[in-house]
C-alpha cells in the first residue's frame, strides 16, 4: 500500500516540476517592462499559462495531501 502512494507521489512531483518549468515568467523580460500598456491593448495569449496555472495548483495540493498520507504511513 505504502508503495502505491509512493509511486504516485513520484509521478505527481514530476509533474508538478514540468508544469511549472513550462509556464512562461510573470514579466516574461523586458516586454513586461517595455511593453506592458501593449499585452492590456491587444491581449495576451493566456490561454495555455491558465491553464497550467490551475494544473499546478492541484499538483500542489496533490503533493501536500501525498507527503502527510505517507509521513502518517511511516510512522
């Protein structure tokens, strides 16, 4: 059983390491300083960066509920 949820938790901490390395930066360079009045005129593409935002929260919480379920399990 402890098994599975370390499987599991392995599969949910890579996840989480890959989502977060494929959202793109809040300021994303210089554009965000430069060109900030731009993105609010035109709109940005934040269709991909939602949605991998809300993936990463839930990998998160995924990953707190997985470490205090297999710290209990060890003890």
């Amino acid at each position: 059983m402890r098994m599975v949820f370390i499987v599991i938790y392995v599969i949910v901490c890579l996840s989480l390491i890959a989502t977060v390395l494929l959202q793109s930066g809040r300021s994303a360079g210089l554009s965000g300083a430069i060109a900030g009045g731009a993105q609010s005129l035109f709109g940005k593409k934040k269709g991909l960066d939602d949605l991998l935002s809300k993936i990463s929260t839930g990998l998160a919480i995924g990953f707190m509920l997985l470490a205090i379920i297999l710290t209990i399990l060890a003890s």
